[in-house]
C-alpha cells in the first residue's frame, strides 16, 4: 500500500479533468486565435475556462485573468511585469520567506540595481503589517508577500498587508497557488493587484496557471509574438491544458465549503497523533495555517530505534538523527510520500531560507519536512500505523 502526503508538491488531476482534456484533444483541437469553426470551438473553450478559474476568486472580469505555464511564470511576470515600466531602478518590497519564484526574480533586480527591502517574519513564519509600513519608501513600486508559505504552512495576514500598500498607492501582489481551492479568496475584497494561482495544486494538470491582473494595473510583457492573453503573454495558449485547469477549479470552488473543513479535522487529528513523537517538533503557525498542510523540524541527536516498523507513525517516532532529506528517502522506501525543506546542490546539503528566516539555525534547517493532505486522504488515520 503506497500513502501520499505531499498534495502540496502536486495533486493528481480529477477524471473530470482527464475527461475534459480528452475531449479537446481529439475532438476541439483548434487554435483559438483563428477564425475559422476550428479556432471558434477552442476559443469558446479557453473563455469557459478564464470564466471558471476567474469565478474560483470571484474576479469580476474575466478578462482581467492571464493564462501563463504555471505558477511560476504568473509570479515572475507579475515581479518582471512592474518592473520592465520603469527605466530606471526603484523599489520592491517582499518578505524572507517567498517561493523562489519571487525570491530569484527579485535577486536578478538586485544585480540590476533595485533596492530590495526582504520583511523579517516572527518564529512561526508570519510577517508583523508595521515592518511592511516602516518599509515603504516614495520610490516602492511593488510589495509581493506570499499568501500561504507552501513550505511551513503560515498565512499571511493579505488583507491588512495589501490595504497598507494601497494605501499609500503601491501595486500589492501575493502567491496564493497554496490557498487557492482551500480557502476562498475574492479579489473584489482583497486589497490584491496581483494574485498568482496554480492548476496543479487543485486537481488540474501540469503546465497551467493564471495571473489576476487587477483593473488598471499595467505590466509589460514578457514574451513578445502574437499579442495573445491581452498582449500579456503571447504564444499560442495551450487549450486542453487550460480547460483542464477550468474543470479543476469550478470543482474546487463548489466543493471547498465541505472539503476545507474536511482537511482541518484530518490536519488537526494527525498533529494530534505526531505530538506522540517528541522528536518532531512543529513549525510555522497552528492558528493561521493552510488547512491542509502540517510540519516539523526533525530534532538533533536521536538514537534510531532497533525495531523493524513500517507504518509511518511507527517510522517517524523511531526515526533516529537524520536531515528531512534522508527521512523522506526513508518513508518513500516504506511507501509513504511527504516532503523535506531544505535542498541539495552539487551534493552539498542546504539549509531551508524559510526556517533560518524564522530563527532556526544551520543545522536545523536542514531538518524539516512537511505532510501535505488532499481529497485521498482519509479519515480515521490511524490505519497510518499498521497499514
């Protein structure tokens, strides 16, 4: 029996969305940019899906949803986007603990000559809004705080960090590829500009995302061609892959109110059962956390237990001293899918940003692992201990 617990690395697409996606690439298989009956069936397609996707965070205009690769491109064109309409360098505003979709863009600026202001976060990973406020400079064109830190499991307090920015006229953008599908979010009253959503993390497939690209806000391209996706992002957009992603989401907006409270029970009930292993000690924020998502730092110095065990509460609370990397080799050798912060370049093991941006040390940071749960997961759990 094989146990995934790592719905925050990708989620495995619905039969719907197979389905769907089946269906346009052997019947609807046009270019949406033609005119003909061929291009008309897919473009209808395509704007199904930006209307489902748009609707998934209540964007009043559809039109103001870009379709982009993935998560990553939708950030880095909302990063690079502001940043191609100045000529000269000003400044940018995130926090210590972005996805490196955020954090490597932004350090490209930097050796350009942006003055780059990274907020501090607290021990549980969560950014204080007064540093945001203490930050903002007359030349701060951008602010881009991460909505759920995919690796810790902290919400960001978006509503009061996004309202100081537009208080003061600054362009707000925030990563929500985590919360999207697991908590509503609706653009109309988040003081959002920018907001990046991912097809993957909701039961969609590979290969999709979407930047909501709020009323007035403009950016400069970075592909240049055929001037498709509002001459945001030109190429030919990938229609199965994209109406897939629209199936993802209009399921995900319709069963979030049963799904979400779902996920908490089974997040809270296994932080309950792993509170058993004292070595295990957890990181980020219990009270604003994803409700899907749970982890910990691996405590230094243990002695590995003797004992032959293979479920996985058996294997984690007898797990001797080890890095999150080896432990998560360790439980896929048992059949059992989680994830480790920290990682490896040219052999050379590297601490997590996120952890030693929350005070942990070097070593710590190389200890953390994260159980991420999603719509296979079930109730109750303790089958996890002798499966």
């Amino acid at each position: 029996m094989e146990i995934y617990l790592d719905y925050g690395a990708t989620t495995p697409p619905r039969d719907e969305v197979i389905a769907k996606m089946e269906e346009v690439l052997t019947t609807q298989w046009g270019n949406p940019s033609s005119l003909h009956r061929w291009g008309t069936r897919a473009a209808t397609i395509l704007e199904t899906a930006r209307i489902e996707v748009a609707s998934l965070i209540n964007a009043f205009h559809p039109d103001n949803l870009i379709f982009t690769s993935g998560g990553t491109e939708a950030d880095n064109l909302a990063i690079m986007g502001v940043a191609r309409r100045y000529p000269t360098p000003q400044h940018i505003i995130i926090s210590q603990v972005e996805h490196p979709a955020i954090a490597e863009p932004v350090k490209l600026l930097e050796l350009w000559g942006w003055e780059i202001t990274r907020l501090p976060v607290n021990a549980q990973g969560r950014v204080n809004p007064l540093d945001l406020q203490k930050a903002l400079r007359p030349n701060t064109v951008l602010v881009s705080i991460i909505y759920g830190q995919s690796e810790v499991g902290t919400l960001q307090p978006i509503d009061k960090l996004g309202a100081i920015a537009r208080n003061h006229g600054v362009l707000f953008h925030t990563d929500a590829v985590q919360v999207a599908g697991k908590l509503p979010i609706d653009v109309q009253k988040l003081p959002v500009d920018l907001l990046s959503l991912s097809s993957h993390k909701i039961y969609g497939p590979l290969g999709a995302g979407a930047l909501y690209v709020g009323k007035g806000v403009k950016l400069i391209p970075l592909l240049l061609g055929g001037g498709q996706e509002r001459g945001l992002r030109s190429g030919t957009q990938a229609v199965p892959v994209i109406a897939g992603f629209g199936v993802a989401a209009a399921l995900a907006g319709a069963e979030m109110s049963m799904e979400t409270p779902r996920l908490i029970t089974l997040r809270d009930r296994l932080f309950h059962l792993l509170s058993n292993c004292p070595h295990l000690i957890p990181t980020g924020d219990r009270t604003h956390r994803l409700p899907h998502h749970l982890s910990f730092c691996l405590a230094e110095g243990r002695t590995p237990s003797t004992n032959n065990e293979t479920g996985l509460l058996s294997l984690l609370c007898t797990t001797g001293d080890m890095t999150g990397n080896a432990l998560v080799r360790k439980l896929n050798e048992a059949g059992i899918g989680i994830s480790a912060g920290s990682a490896c370049h040219s052999g050379k093991l590297m601490p997590s940003s996120v952890l030693l941006a929350m005070g942990y040390s070097e070593s710590e940071a190389t200890r953390g692992i994260r159980f991420t749960l999603g719509r296979d997961s079930v109730l109750p759990i303790e089958f996890l201990d002798n499966y």
